[in-house]
C-alpha cells in the first residue's frame, strides 16, 4: 500500500479510502459482510476511512465502529477518521435537508463522535453546502471545533469553487470531497485544479459510479427494491443501456490489461496530479482486496486518455437529482 501526504495537511493516508456508505441501508439490509470488510482493509494496510451522519442516520458510523473495533483505541494515530455533516433528517426514512446552522453542527458532530468511540475526527466535512448559512459563518464554527479539539481539519463536500472561495474567506479548509470518475468528469475543469492551487487535499466520492464501472451491471438490471438505485431516474431507461453498453467496453480495456473493471477505474482516478484519493466501497472483504491491488496498476498518459474518450461516449449524468433538498428558511 501506497501512503501520500492529504493536502498540505499533517495527515498520512493511505491511497485509497475505504468508504461506509454499504453500512448505511441504503444498499440492502444485509451488511454484516462490509462490516468485516473493515478490519480486512486495515490488515491490508488502509488507514482512512470515510463515513457520515447521512449514511442511514447515524448508522454507518456505528457500524465502522463495529469493525474497527479495538483499532479505534490501540492504533487512534494510525487511523484516519472522516465524517460528515449538516444534512439533517426529515420525519421517518432517510430523507435529508441541508443544515449547516452552528448549532445542529455541534450536536451533529457529538453524537458522531459518540458512535464512533472516539473523542474527535482528523477531518469534519460539511456533506452539502447549505445556501442559507453563509459559508464564512460556517467556516468560523468549524474553526472553533479545531480549537476546542473536537476535529483537526475541516473540509467540505460538494462545494463548487466559488463557494470554496466564499468559505476560505471565514476559515481554514483543508480538504475537499468531490464526486469524481470515469463517467463524472466535471470537476477536471474547475475544483481539481482549485485544490491543486491552493493546497487543497482531494478525495473523490463514487470511483465506480455507484455501480455502473463495476462491469456487473447489465442492461435488463432489475434491482431489489431496497436498494436505492430502484427509485431513481439514472438507473432506467435507455441512457441507462447506453452507459452499461459504454462500461462494456471499458470492461474490454481493461481484460487487455489483464485486470478487472473496477480496478482500471481505480487506477484511473489514482492517475490524475491532483493526488485524488478514491474512496472505496466493499460490500464484501473480497471487494478490498480489489481495490488494493487497484493501486499497484499503473496508467500510461495515453491510456488514461484512451479511457476517457471512450467513457466521453456515454450519456452525461446529472447529479442535481441526487442532492439534498435545501431548508425553506433559518430557524
């Protein structure tokens, strides 16, 4: 396993992250194997890991405790713990609004901090950026919680740069989250180069497009019905044929290469200057041992190009559908 510097932080992390959001319900109710997943990506040398308040109200975090288990106390200053917050949940179901008032934060982050055993997080990331709270007066509450010692940095997620812009102006920010792989490409033309300039460390969120460059998807998909991809608009109809067709073929790329799907999208994303670190799923301890070897592929310049012009061939996904509804107004 490879290890980088996040950023211009103090922070070693590993090249890949291992992401919770399986823990969260959201995938099924079965996630006692991502659960262990947790300990297999430790023994495989992983040391960052990525959840949030969001992912199934709290549950995501409880579970990652579960499988960190003693690792949270005997090794603390090996892991690297990130969490989320501002999305607040909204009656029954795991519906949530944008909420980035001083207060819910601060009690966002202590029952975080509970359900995950420890006594503060390396990085506290604001989920979505909430219109009504302006982000200086957000960057300054997350600035007392570094002081008070409750997180070391602060980072955001899902911020375009002008709201980074509006946010660097109030506070420190360290690091960003952003959605970013084959298929979600956006973020090449503004944000990454933002971080690069101004020290930014990166991660980037859905590395396999929440399925789609995991080379199992087929074009007569039927998902189950607690699995969220069955409710929503991307994983229907016939861009959505188009995109698996498009995955096919990079599928095709990557047997020349004699690895699998998801481990040349990995490779792809660990290719990009900017440092990106990929956060991974693992529905199963097998999925990390995927992604582990992912880091040991190396692209070539042309490669990496060859790529993206064959993923340019599918339909472009709009995320807006997927983002949280703002507050009607402050409380």
């Amino acid at each position: 396993m490879e290890y980088r510097t996040l950023g211009t932080t103090d922070l070693q992390v590993s090249s890949i992250c291992l992401g919770t959001w399986e823990m969260s319900g959201a995938w099924g109710p079965d996630y006692g194997p991502a659960i262990r997943a947790v300990g297999r990506a430790f023994e495989q040398g992983i040391t960052f890991y990525d959840t949030a308040y969001a992912y199934g109200a709290g549950q995501a975090e409880s579970a990652l405790a579960q499988g960190l288990g003693d690792l949270i106390r005997t090794h603390r200053d090996e892991v690297v713990l990130v969490t989320k917050g501002g999305l607040e949940q909204t009656g029954e179901g795991l519906s949530f609004v944008r909420n980035s008032e001083p207060e819910f934060l601060r009690w966002t982050l202590q029952e975080s901090l509970g359900r995950l055993g420890t006594d503060y997080v390396d990085v506290y990331f604001i989920h979505w950026p909430d219109p009504l709270v302006p982000f200086d007066e957000v960057a300054g509450t997350l600035d007392e919680l570094i002081a008070e010692g409750l997180i070391r940095h602060a980072g955001v997620s899902n911020f375009d740069t002008s709201q980074m812009d509006a946010y660097r102006s109030g506070g420190s920010l360290t690091v960003a989250q952003v959605p970013y792989n084959l298929f979600w490409r956006d973020v090449e033309d503004d944000v990454l180069p933002y971080c690069q300039r101004h020290g930014l460390g990166a991660m980037g969120y859905a590395a396999l497009a929440q399925g789609f460059l995991t080379g199992t998807l087929s074009a007569e998909q039927e998902f189950a019905q607690d699995d969220w991809r069955a409710h929503v608009s991307l994983f229907q109809g016939e861009e959505y044929r188009q995109r698996v067709a498009v995955a096919d073929r990079l599928k095709e790329f990557a047997a020349e290469r004699d690895c699998t799907l998801p481990q040349l999208a990995i490779a792809w994303v660990l290719a990009h200057p900017a440092g990106v670190v990929p956060i991974m799923g693992a529905q199963v301890p097998e999925h990390v041992d995927s992604s582990v070897q992912a880091t040991a592929l190396e692209l070539s310049a042309d490669e990496a190009e060859q790529l993206r012009r064959v993923a340019a061939e599918a339909p472009p996904i709009d995320l807006s559908g997927l983002a949280p509804a703002a507050r009607d107004s402050r409380a």
